[in-house]
DNA sequence: AAGAATTATGAAAAGTTCTTCATTATTTGG
DNA sequence: CCAAATAATGAAGAACTTTTCATAATTCTT
C-alpha cells in the first residue's frame, strides 16, 4: 500500500513509516495539513492518515477538502481527544474512522487493514499484495499500474485465491469454485489453469504468490 | 414488478393496484399486517408498500420484521402523519421511504421507482422489465427465473442499452461503448451482435425490446 | 537413492465467441 | 411504386478460451 501519513510530530510519524515499511507498505510524511494537500495532488494513496491538530490545516479541514474534491480515498483521523463528538464529527467530515492516541501499531494496523477491506467491498475490488481485482469491470491491475489480462477461469481462479488467501485450498474446493464440479475431473484442468495463471502474474507482478502444497492443493501467500 | 400493497382501506388499495397494472405491474392487497406478512413468505417482491396504520400489525412493526429476517426488499410506507419524527421511526425501522397521505398516484409511482433504482445500484443490478442482470456475476435472469445466456459482446450490448433505455443510440455511440472504437467499423458487427441479442432475448422473454430506428440506430423501449 | 505419487508443462484438440462476408429483407424519399 | 439506402440474416472463417494428453519434473516415502 501507499500510506500518506500527515501528523507533525516527527517523533510519531517516523516510526509509524518504519512499520508500515516492515509490513510491506510504503509511506510519506506530511509534516503539516497543507503539504498533507500537496502530496495528494500527486501521489494516488491507498490510505490517508491525518492527525486532527496540525500546522496550517488541521486534520478535519483536510479530511473535509479531500471530500469536497470528491475523492474517496480512505481518511483515519488520529488525535488525542476522546469526546464522543469528536468521533462524529470526524465522520460527518468524510473520515472513515478515528483513533485516539496513545496506540499501538497493531490497533492502526488492524484498522487500516479493516477500513481498506471495507472500502474495497463498496468498490467491488479485491487486492493482495501488487495485485488488485475489479470485480465488476472483471478487469486485474497490477499497482504498477500494467494490466494483467485474464481469462474467465483464470479470473474465477484468481478470485478465489485472494478470497481464501493465506489458507491451504485443496482441488475439490477450486473444482467446485471455479468449475462448479464436485469431483475432481480425471483431466489437469486446474493444474493447467493454475500454470498459465501464474506465468501472467509473474510476468507482470515478477512475483510467484500461488504456491503448491504437494498432496494438499494451492495457496496464494503474501510474497 | 411484484407489488405487496399492505393497506386496509380497500377504496385505497384498490385504485393503486389499478394503476400499477396499466404500467404493466402486478400487484398483491394485504388487508393486515398479519396477513402482509404471510404473503411474504411465500411470494418474492419486488417492493412492500405498508401502510402505517393497519389491523393487527402496523406497517412499522411488519417493516421492523421482515428486516429482523435479513429481507432487504425495498420498503415503502405509507402514512396520514406528517411529523418529521414519523420518518426518523420510519427509516429506523428499515424502512426505504416514505410517503404521507394523500398522494397522487404518479408521486407514488416516482418514488417507487426511485427506490427500485436506489436498490439496484446498491446491488449492482439492471433491470428492465422482465430482464434483470447482476453486473458482478454478470448473469442475466428473466423474471421467470429463466436464465438468458450471454456472450461478453451482448452482455455489454444489453447493459448499454439498458443503461439508455427509451433513448436512441446511434451505432457510433455503440461501438464506442461495447467495441471501444472511435468509429464505425466497415463490416456490420453491430448488426450481427444485436441480432444474435435479440434472439436469446425473445426466445427466454418472447419479447421485441429492441427496435431499430431506420437511418438513426437502436432503441430499448419497454414493450 | 529408487520407486511411486503428485504436480508442471508444451502442444494439440475441442469448444466458444467474435468478426466478416454475401445475400436477402426492409424502409424511405422522390 | 421504384430505386437507393439501410438493416437483418445464415453461414463461413478467424481468434480466442478451455480442455485433453503425453511427457517431464518434482516431492514424498521407505
């Protein structure tokens, strides 16, 4: 993911990069509400964190300006106030949720990690790691931006992976998903499908997420 | 569409059944809510008209229970009141809309039609008439159930005329939108595809929806 | 380390969909 | 009503997807 993180205070900003880094996920440091704007005419993020009081713009205002541009990209307010009417204030501003400080790592992670699943049911999109689905148009981006073009099995296939991503699914389980068989024919089709779909991802993504577990079925893992 | 008319007063009830049926709407009188209710289980409609105040069981009690079941069928009440707090209940109940007495039948027939639309982008549906498609799955279902199976060409082909329903489209706007071209092709693809469309439309439906409009291009009316 | 089971792979075959083409039918304006 | 323009149609051909098959590679068991 690309995280822009907008908060003053050096001192929390960094070792939030620092995580989200070891996590997988790349960030930029806004050190004010109106750099926090800059950026964002720029760069696409998956994620906007805001903290609620900072130089020039505060938190609320850029989450309020975002939204009146009509972007949609997922805003988490981070303050140290507690009211009650601080949280709905924060979402009739546009924000998708609100954390109170002090917190750890885990706990925004967490929400970050359940506001993106969110926002991605409302789109109709399903992600993992580079790759992203659009469920609707049926088309499959990689963040990159390329195209990864997919036939129907393929797609099927690739939905079901992202799906039940990182647990172990067996043949019958993908024969009954993707070719809505209950048995598992006498023929390679998955094995086959499973092949030429790896090979499109990998070219473009240069990663091999479908793994094999030898008598056991396919996984899709982070990396 | 499948009406429910959940209403006591029979010199109401029966005039809205009427109407419905010269838009070409079937529709089904409850005299109670108990009776609402019954109907409910055993017939699948399209929208529930409720009126507030009936023997029995309420309209705002039958609306609170078929939610409290998980039914998310577009609810409509009706209601003599006018207070504010009456809509505030009415939505906190579930309710989609609502409409206080007296009331013409054409603002009725807006809102129904408003909500039946609201209800079909939450979930990625098209209808039209005795067609609806599921733009996630992309089946195409005829009310009777039956499914119509497309190709990708004529599913795009039927969602762009659905989407323009009762206007003309010219074949330029069409390759563009199903082709992606920016000009009409030398060879009659157009043609071929509406022609292949209209024959699994009739064979499932046994209607003409698309007619051609001579030197102008193709039209989806409603009959 | 060898044999058996499982999985991977390239290429051919079968099945679909999409497009083209030649011909027929329909519509419209003069 | 006729000729020209436009649209419809069946069938062939091209392009693509899906499945099958034979063979190679890998993994597991002992």
């Amino acid at each position: 993911m690309e995280i822009l993180i907008a908060e003053d205070e050096i001192q929390i900003a960094e070792p939030l990069r620092k995580n989200f880094l070891e996590e997988g996920h790349h960030s930029m440091i806004a050190a004010d509400g109106q750099q926090a704007l800059q950026m964002l005419e720029k760069v696409k993020f998956d994620i906007i964190l805001l903290d609620w009081k900072m130089p020039k713009l505060s938190g609320l205002e850029v989450c309020r300006m975002v939204r009146e541009k009509g972007d949609s990209t997922p805003i988490l307010l981070l303050t140290a106030l507690t009211q009650i009417s601080n949280k709905v204030e924060a979402l009739n501003a546009g924000a998708d949720d609100y954390i109170t400080k002090p917190f750890s790592f885990d706990e925004l992670y967490a929400r970050v990690k359940a506001i993106r699943r969110r926002f991605n049911i409302e789109h109709d999109a399903l992600e993992h790691d580079l790759i992203s689905m659009n469920l609707l148009d049926r088309k499959v981006q990689s963040k990159n931006g390329k195209l990864i073009e997919l036939t129907e099995k393929e797609f099927d296939l690739l939905k079901h992976f992202i799906i039940n991503k990182g647990i172990i699914i067996s043949k019958e389980k993908l024969c009954q998903s993707v070719w809505g068989l209950n048995f598992v024919p006498q023929t390679n089709v998955c094995e086959v499908t499973v092949k030429n779909l790896r090979k499109k991802i990998e070219e473009v993504t240069g990663k091999k997420y479908v793994k094999t577990i030898y008598g056991e079925g396919y996984i899709l893992i982070d990396e």
